[in-house]
C-alpha cells in the first residue's frame, strides 16, 4: 500500500499562506520532506497524518491509497 499526496496539496499549502518550511516546522519534519511530497513521492502514515493535522484537512483530502 502506499500513500500518494494528491495534486491539490501545494494549492492547498499555499492557499493557507504556509511555505515549505512552515509546513514542515508545524508538521515536525524535514523541509525537504514536505517538498518530496509535493513532487509526489510516497509518504509514510505517520507523516501523512502530520499533514492533514498541520493543514486542518481531511485525508481524502490530502491523500490517495494506492495498492
């Protein structure tokens, strides 16, 4: 299984007025975590958790499970 970040996620970052890094600071991760998951590397559950969190947004939201 693996967690795909959704097209609409640095529309949505931006659109709540956070950069990289202040995603990744609310997140408590690495910047370069949050730009991996904008260009749509797989995620772990735990960080996609973070995300949706940080965001205030559903996971269907956020994310796709693919098999």
């Amino acid at each position: 299984m693996k967690l795909i970040v959704n097209k609409e996620f640095q529309t949505i970052r931006v659109k709540k007025g956070l950069s990289l890094s202040e995603l990744a600071n609310q997140m408590e991760v690495n910047v370069s975590v949050v730009s991996k998951m904008e260009k749509g590397q797989p995620v772990r559950p735990a960080t996609a958790r973070k995300a949706c969190t940080a965001l205030h947004e559903a996971f269907e939201t956020l994310f796709t499970i693919e098999n």
